[in-house]
C-alpha cells in the first residue's frame, strides 16, 4: 500500500489563504493525484477532490463529521452542538426534523415571501439610485426567512441581525478581528434565538403548526428529551442563516446575468426549462463555499493509498464542481450541461454530496435553487436596471467570495406590468 503523496511545504496554512478555492486543485494537479497529505494549522490534513472522492467521503462507514470542521468554524460558521457536527443514527433523527420543513408548499410560501420582499423593496431602490444588491438581498431573504420561519423580527432589528447572519459567512474562516466579529455575531444570535425559543416553550410565543420555529424548539432526540436551548438555537440558525446565504447565490445569479447577456434575452422568454439550466450552472460555475471537513472514522484503503484513523480530511467542493473528468469545459460558462447531467450526487456538490436525508448534504438545496429561480425572473421581468462601472473581480483567495462591489444596481424602474 503506496503512502499518501505529501505536499513539500511543512505547514500549508500561509498557501491555503493565499490560494483560497484553488488551494486543493493546484496541489492535486501537481502532485498528479486526487488526494495529498498536508499540515494545516498545525494538525495533518488529507485534501481530496473529484467525483470519486466525494464518493468515499460521504461514505459513512469510513467518514465522520463529529471533530472535523475547525473549532474557528463552529465558533462562527456552524455553532456548536449542531447537526453539521453528528453522525449515525443521532444524525439521521436530527436532520430528519430539518427535511420535515422541506415540502413543496411549504419551499413555495418562503418563495412567496421573498418575492413579495423584493417587490415592496423595487421603490425605495428606485429612489436611492445605486443599491448594492448583496446587502439588498441578504435584508430581504432576512425578513422573508423569519416570517416564514415564525420568528418575530422588529422592522428595527433587521439591519442588526442580517448583518449578524452575514458576519457569521464573511468572518468565518478569517484571521483576527474579522474572525472575531463573527464569534461575536455568533453568540449575539444565538442569545436572540434562544430567548425566542424560550418564549415558545412557556407558551408566550405561539408560532404555527409546521412552522421552523415550532418545529425546532419542540424536537425531542432520540432519548426523548428536547433539545438544550442554546442547541436549538443553533438548529434554527441553521435554517435562517443558510438562507439569508442565499444572496450570495443571486448576486452571482446577476453577474452572470451581466456577464452573458444572451442567457437574459432567453430567460425574458419565461421558459422554466431554461431557467432551471441557468440556475444550476450559477451554482457550479461561481464559487460559494471552498471545502467541507471530516475525519476518518476508522482505517481503510483508497486508491492504493492508506488513510489512518482519526486524519482530518477536505473534501474540495469548488474542484470537484470543475473537475474537467465529470464536466466538458469546465471553466466555461454553460448551462445547456445540464440538459445531459447524469444527476450524479457526488460530480454536483456546492451544497455537499450524498443524499439528503442520509448525508451531509445540505436540506436547504431546494430553497436555495427555488430562491434564486424567482431572484432572476424578477431581475430579468420585474424591473430594469443598469449595471455602471464598479470592480467586479471574483477574488479566489477570500473565502467566501463575492464579486468585490458587491454588485451594485442603480437606475432601477420598477416595471408597470409584472409578468
């Protein structure tokens, strides 16, 4: 059995954050592997790539989750305690009371929300002149998350507490006091969240039948006891963040929409096929979130190599979404791919591999491509706009990235009839 191949330097973690989303690829590419064996801050690291390797990460006899994402990122990104983090049949119960949210009707009301957001929203940007529309979005899926969810948010709150679900992303995997600020904006949350889980729990909250909220804080584990309060905090920020998330999804939607003007003149058309073909490859071709990290559950062996017990793996999503094995010309941007797509779980991973249900793959997938399927019909058939001069480089050492404007809007005209 061959050893792991090993990148040269003796700690990568400088080379991570100078290579961002292409940190994997590169080495892969040189080292002629799909998997190599690295430090980074301080503790080994196995990085993997490709369709294949998502195979076996999300096999849960030989992976884990429990111990694999960084304690910087449970601090920030995922909170403590919370599904990201079990495994087995902990993690099947768990994830369950999420897929619960997830019915079609139930997907199309928070559509309904947001839409109804954004259409409030069209004249007071048209007043403005310029509005930045990541931070435009995000306010928007805030409100409209939490009125689906049920939890009450004041109309003085919302600047406050989009900004907190934004800083958990943006600050996550940053050094300093970035990262610090969204340690803060974590624990800030989570006291909100729980005192409102609290208010249900006593009775003087009364959210609806089916509702996140409800369903959240009165899910009992597998013991029958229901979850601590600060758990289910973490478990309902899971849904509110993910999908105040979803703006960065749309802003990439808008620059795609920028970048290849023949796609708007299609999608004007109001053919639904087409739509969804351009929404999928937004979420392929623009980087969202680099890695997802996990731990080898027990020894086993992987393409003439060994993996030891207990070794941190990063599994590269961005690469395995533009590994020219599962896609023709992948830095291309063409959403007619998806025409022929084989459905493949572990070739399409942006939003993790595997099944939902079983694995790590995240439950709000729907949402997120339901969310950005309304975003573009209202850009392209519910306003007009212009896009002046701004910077709209994609930088791929910030992770997450955005373009660097945020993508700003100015001009914006309502339209009298909305299709």
């Amino acid at each position: 059995m061959s050893t792991i191949p090993r990148d040269k330097l003796p700690e990568s973690t400088l080379a991570l954050f100078r290579d961002g989303y292409e940190f994997i690829g590169k080495r892969c590419k040189r080292l002629g592997s799909d998997v190599f064996q690295t430090r980074l801050m301080l503790q080994k690291t196995v990085c993997m790539r490709g369709p294949e390797a998502a195979q076996v990460f999300y096999d849960q006899r030989y992976f884990q989750r429990k111990g694999g994402a960084p304690l910087r990122l449970r601090k920030t990104l995922f909170g403590q305690g919370g599904v990201q983090g079990m495994d087995g049949e902990a993690h099947r119960h768990r994830k369950a009371m999420f897929m619960s949210l997830m019915s079609s009707e139930s997907i199309a009301r928070l559509v309904r929300l947001m839409s109804d957001e954004w259409r409030a929203a069209l004249p007071g940007w048209a007043e403005k002149g310029r509005v930045v529309l990541l931070d435009a979005a995000r306010d928007i899926l805030c409100r409209a998350v939490c009125a689906w969810t049920g939890v009450p948010l004041k109309e003085s709150e919302v600047r406050k507490r989009t900004q907190d679900f934004a800083a958990m992303i943006e600050d996550s995997g940053a050094i300093g006091p970035r990262h610090w600020k969204g340690r803060l904006s974590r624990k800030r949350a989570e006291g909100w969240i729980g005192g409102v889980i609290e208010a249900v729990r006593a009775g003087r909250l009364n959210p609806p039948e089916g509702s996140a909220l409800r369903t959240v804080a009165f899910h009992r584990e597998l013991d029958g006891e229901l979850l601590k309060t600060r758990i289910a905090a973490v478990e309902l920020i899971n849904v509110l963040r993910p999908t105040v998330a979803v703006a960065r999804f749309i802003t990439f939607a808008a620059l795609a929409l920028y970048e290849y003007p023949d796609w708007r003149r299609r999608l004007a058309r109001q053919k639904d096929r087409e739509l969804e073909l351009f929404v999928q490859e937004v979420r392929r071709f623009y980087p969202f979130f680099p890695f997802v990290a996990a731990r080898v559950s027990k020894p086993f062996d992987w393409q003439g190599y060994h993996f030891p017990e207990g070794a941190r793996a990063l599994l590269d999503l961005y690469g395995t979404d533009h590994d020219p094995r599962a896609w023709d010309d992948p830095e291309t941007f063409r959403p007619e791919r998806f025409l022929t797509w084989d459905g493949s779980p572990f070739n399409f991973i942006s939003q993790g591999g595997g099944d939902h249900y079983e694995n790590h793959r995240c439950p709000g997938e729907w949402i997120t491509i339901e969310l950005m399927k309304e975003a573009v019909r209202l850009l392209v058939m519910s306003m007009d706009y212009i896009v002046p001069q701004q910077d709209l480089t994609v930088s791929m050492t910030r992770m997450p990235t955005m373009p660097q404007s945020g993508f700003v809007i100015a001009d914006v005209r309502p339209r009298e009839v909305i299709v």
